[in-house]
C-alpha cells in the first residue's frame, strides 16, 4: 500500500533526523536525501513498482536512497529511519524549528544541559543557563525565548503546523478510501477549517463494515503507537506525536457526524441552539426529532464506541443525518463552508444572505505569483512551469521571478531582459494563456525595492515581498510596507508576514496601517496558498474584506507539482470570508489586464 507520497514523507523525515543527526543541514547524506525527496516528488508515474536497478536510473536518486525506497515498499519501514527515531523523539525534534537553535547548538544543548524539549529549554532560559554554553551569549539566549513565545511552543498543549498535518490526513484518507467496505472518508476538525496549527487530526469513515476499518489503520504505516482502539474508533500517535483520531460510522450518518467533528465547538453549539428551538435535537448521529419521553437535552457522548442504543418502541424520526447540506438546509441555512464554521457570525450569515459571492476554487483564472528555475530556488523549466498553467485552465499566469536583491536566488537585469525573451517565445505555444513578464520584488529593510524605478516600470506585473530582517520594531517594519506598498510599480504585496507557520514568526506590523496604505494605493493584498505560510492570515484577510482591499490567491509554485496550493489558498480566502469579486485573479483576462494598467496610471 506505499504510495509515492509516502516515500516522499519518508525521505523528508530522514532529511530532518539526518540533519540533527550530522549536525549540518549541507552534509553529503543531507542533500543525497533531500535530491531523492525532491526527485520522487517530480517522478510522476507510481515509483513503487519500480526494481532497485529501475530506482538507480532515476534521476536524483543513488545506491542508498533507492535501497531504503525498496526497503519501505517490502517492510513497511526503515531500520535506519527507526533507529534514528529512537535517538531523536519528536519532543527533542520540534526544537530545531526555533530559529536560532541550529542543530549544533541543540546538540550541545542536549549534551551539557539535558535539555529533551521545549519545556526544558525555557527552564534553562529563565535561569539564565544557555548563556554559559559555548558560542551562545544573554542575546542569543533573549532571542530563543522570546521566540518559544512567539512560536507558542510550550508546554502540553504543542500544536502541529498545518504543512505538518495535512500531508498525514492526505495520505490516510487516500487509503482508507481504497477499502472495499468504504463509501467515504473525510479529514474534519481544525484541518478541515484550515486553522494554522493543529491539535489532532480527527478524520470522520463510512463504512458497511468497521472492523475492516479499524483493521486497515491499526496496522497502518502512519501509526507509532495506538492510543486507545475499539470498534468504531482509534486513536493513534503518528512518529512525529501527532494523534489521529480515526472514527467509523454508517453511511447514512455521514452527514451528521462530519458537521459535529468538522466543529468548531462554537459552530456546533450555535447550531444545536437553533435544532433545539425547532423542536429537534442535533448530534453526531444526526439531527432528530425530540423523543417522546424527553428527559434533557445535554451534550451527547462524543466518541463514544458504540451508537445510543434507542428502544425501538420510540425510536425518534430522523429529519436529516446523510448529508451537510441536507442538515443545514432543515435548519433553514445554506452551506456553510467548513473553514467559516468559527462561531463569529457565520450562522447568521446563512440565514439571511447566504454565502452566494464567496470565492471558490472555480473561480480562478490565473496564478499571479509563480517560479521557473530562473529563480534559483525555483525547479522546473519555463515551459514546464506554463504548461501545468495551461493544463489547470488559467487564462492569464504572472512569471514572478526573484529580482536582483535577493542573494543567489534573484535576476539582474540582462537575465531578467533574456527571460523576457524566452516567456515571449513560450507564449507563441500557449495561445489561449496570457503570460505576463513578471518579478518577485524584495522589499528591504526600509521598504527599498529591485533595480531602479524604470526598469522596474518595465515589468507587466510585480508582487512584491518581505524576505529578511523580521526583527525591527512595528512602527519600522508598518513603515517598511507601507513604502514598498506606494511605489508605483507595485501591483501586489506577497506573503505579508514572511512568517513559516511554528517556525519562524513573521513580522510585526500595524495591520489597519498597512490595509489603508493598500486600499489607497489600489494594490491587491496576496492570500499564499503555501501551507507553511498561509499569509495573509485568515483573520487579517477577513479585516481587508471589511474594508474592501483587493487580494489575490497565489501558488508561489517553485514546481510543477505545487499547483494544489491554490485549494489552500482559497480555503483561507474563505476563511477570511472573501467575496469572489473582491479577488483579482477571479476576474476575467480583460478585466484583470485593464485593472492592471489602471491602478498604476492612477499613481
Ligand atoms: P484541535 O484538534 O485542538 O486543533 O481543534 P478541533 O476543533 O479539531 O477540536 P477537537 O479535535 O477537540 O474536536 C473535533 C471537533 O469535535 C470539534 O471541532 C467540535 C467537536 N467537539 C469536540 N468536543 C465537543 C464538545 O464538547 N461539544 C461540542 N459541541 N462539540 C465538540
Ligand atoms: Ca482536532
Ligand atoms: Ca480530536
Ligand atoms: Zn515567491
């Protein structure tokens, strides 16, 4: 049952440990690994049914890399990969995502202090310990503490970056799908709504027969220790110390129970309120009507193993259980989409108006934010990179290369005038997609930008960026944006904060500021759709919504396999609550092309 994904994750996760492990991310292992993920990744036909002798023709992949891929495709697992887990649990790993702790200094750290975990280091901060270590002094270990709370990595309640989660949830739900007795599977809870971090993944199973269910994830590879398992549910720990929750019901339940686990808690609350002033009763088997003998109206059990056990006598009516929409829609609301249901105002919202102008993903009609290996972190060819637009149906496509500014990744300007000419040439292939000639603008440490202003002028359309110096005072860095944000060759702002969610915290800003300098300036605010980032914020998308600053949902794609970030991307619009019409990339080609020459000629 290995999938490509699966190798992937495999090699990813032998990336993380190798690189604690030699103590440099640059070692000859370290990079042999991330080639291999990075060529699995691009292999586009099933990579598992390949030979050892296949493995080693493939590009990126060596003698060791391809025998651990074998080695998972036979056992299920990898000795080395196990034996590094031992060494480095997931407490200990999630240390290496604070900035400023290389894996040097986490292990000098292990060594002299005993420090396993996020708990540990903040003891040793507070009483002042990590100053003593070698090559670490009072502002090194300031900056480690003010960045544990900034992460919010402490204590019990560690949550998991959605980049982390998804890919588990992706992958399960894929193959539980697979069996026979399965009629649908779903991930619900916070990953459903697309909230930042999550705290366990709870995904929802139809299915005629659970014990096959229950079966198939017990001895599932994602599982590193059963945390508790009977007939219609299980939870497990993954090997990073995820928990998954794993629950079973009748098909005709389906409905009912991915509405309750999808939450929020909030939402669920809301609208059993509403069931209960209809005279019905709403749970996870679905929403009912009030038994006749009718003692309370508490909370249902929640994961419980077994469903209630109703005496057939007055066994209630159901009025809707199969279907989301089916339930909403005998509440008197129209659908809410899963990343709205937070409680703040939504239900009303669907009561009255509906959510009929919130943007979808098939509203899309082009990428405006985009990579070719022209940028040197980028990793598939112009053509490539236009004919996976092409093949997702966009109209138009923006070619947003890194500018000069940014150190071995950036274009001077004769590269930038010869790209031009290559994207000229690509377009005579494409006539049905409008390629524009586009940068990836720097913003410096005080709102500076790429070249000088003509040539700049030059570009069809630019999104520029934060990509460095996250630790200036807010009043600098609104500052900062605000400048780049009245230049006028700045059609948009990408990934606002340059935060990498749980990793590294983006920049300060006063957001009203900033949201008023792009309403004046007419410059649409990007929604990234990369996992790590998610930037806009949902929650700062949803005050740009209020004040109706134009945004923009983008890939960032470096590869031609990053194309589905778009999803990401939309579900955090919605979110935010995003009109349709408010998004740029929504509109048709004319449309966005005349905004284009507008807004600057406006400036
Ligand atoms: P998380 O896991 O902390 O990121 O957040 P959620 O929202 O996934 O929360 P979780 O896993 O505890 O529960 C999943 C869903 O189940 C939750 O969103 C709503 C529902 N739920 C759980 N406990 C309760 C409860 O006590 N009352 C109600 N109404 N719903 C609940
Ligand atoms: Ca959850
Ligand atoms: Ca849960
Ligand atoms: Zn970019």
């Amino acid at each position: 049952m290995t999938s490509n994904r699966d190798v992937v994750a495999m090699l990813g996760e032998l990336v993380t440990l190798t690189t604690l492990d030699e103590e440099s991310s640059q070692s000859f292992k370290v990079r042999a690994y991330d080639n291999a993920r990075l060529a699995v990744e691009s292999y586009t036909a099933d990579i598992t049914k390949l030979e050892l002798n296949e493995l080693l023709e493939v590009n990126g992949l060596g003698k060791a890399t391809a025998s651990k891929i074998r080695e998972l495709i036979e056992t299920g697992q990898v000795a080395k990969l196990n034996e590094l887990r031992k060494t480095y649990p997931p407490d200990f790993v999630a240390l290496s995502r604070i900035p400023g702790v290389g894996p040097k200094t986490l292990k000098m750290m292990r060594k002299e202090l005993g420090i396993e975990n996020v708990d540990d280091l903040r003891a040793a901060v507070a009483a002042e310990q990590i100053r003593t270590l070698p090559r670490m002094g009072a502002k090194s270990e300031e900056k480690i503490g003010k960045a544990i709370d900034r992460l919010g990595l402490s204590g019990k309640d560690r949550r998991t970056p959605i980049a982390d989660a998804m890919p588990v949830a992706e992958r399960l739900v894929d193959d539980l799908h697979a069996l026979d007795s399965v009629t649908d599977a779903m991930w619900c809870g916070s990953l459903r709504r697309m909230s930042e971090t999550i705290g366990d993944i709870d995904i929802t199973v139809a299915a005629t027969d659970p014990a096959t269910v229950m079966n198939a994830v017990r001895s599932h590879r994602e599982v590193a220790e059963i945390v508790v398992s009977g007939e219609t549910k299980t939870s497990f720990l993954t090997a990073a110390g995820l928990q998954v929750d794993v629950r079973v019901v009748a098909p005709e339940q389906f409905g009912a129970a991915t509405l309750y686990f999808t939450g929020s808690k909030q939402h669920n609350i809301e609208l059993r309120q509403r069931a209960i002033k209809k005279g019905w009763l709403l749970n996870e088997y679905g929403l009912i009507e009030k038994p006749a003998i009718d003692e309370d109206t508490k909370d249902s059990p929640s994961g419980a193993d077994t469903p209630p056990e109703d005496s057939p006598a007055n066994e209630p009516a159901v009025i809707a259980s199969a279907s989301e929409v089916d339930i909403y829609g005998a509440l008197g609301l129209s659908f809410i989409p899963a990343p709205m249901r937070e409680g703040t105002g939504e239900i009303d919202r669907a009561a009255s108006d509906g959510f009929d102008d919130l943007v979808q993903r098939s509203h899309i009609k082009g990428d405006l934010h985009y990579h070719t290996a022209q940028s040197g972190d980028g990793r598939s060819s112009v053509a490539d990179m236009v004919q996976v637009a092409a093949d997702a149906g966009h109209q138009y496509l923006a070619i947003t290369d890194h500018g000069e500014d940014l150190p071995i990744n950036g274009s001077n300007a004769t590269e930038m005038l010869e790209h031009r000419d290559l994207i000229a040439k690509i377009q005579h292939d494409h006539p049905d997609l409008t390629l524009l000639w586009g940068c990836e603008l720097n913003i410096d440490a005080t709102g500076g930008l790429d070249y000088d202003d003509d040539f700049r002028a030059l570009f069809d359309y630019t999104v520029a960026s934060v990509h460095s110096h996250f630790d200036q005072s807010v009043a600098k860095q609104t500052e900062r944006l605000v400048a780049a944000i009245s230049d006028p060759t700045v059609d948009s702002i990408g990934h606002l904060t340059g935060r990498y969610i749980g990793r590294r915290p983006g920049i300060e800003i006063d957001v009203d500021i900033v949201l008023e300098a792009l309403m004046h300036f007419d410059v649409a605010l990007e929604i990234n759709g990369s996992l790590n980032r998610l930037d806009a914020a949902s929650d700062v998308v949803r005050r740009a919504v209020e004040r109706g600053v134009k945004l923009v949902i983008n890939t960032d794609s470096h590869h031609t396999s990053e194309l589905g970030r778009m999803e990401y991307g939309v579900q955090t619009a919605q979110r935010g609550w995003a009109p349709s019409d408010l998004v740029i990339n929504t509109w048709e080609r004319d449309r966005f092309l005349a905004w284009v020459g507008e807004h600057r000629a406006d400036r």
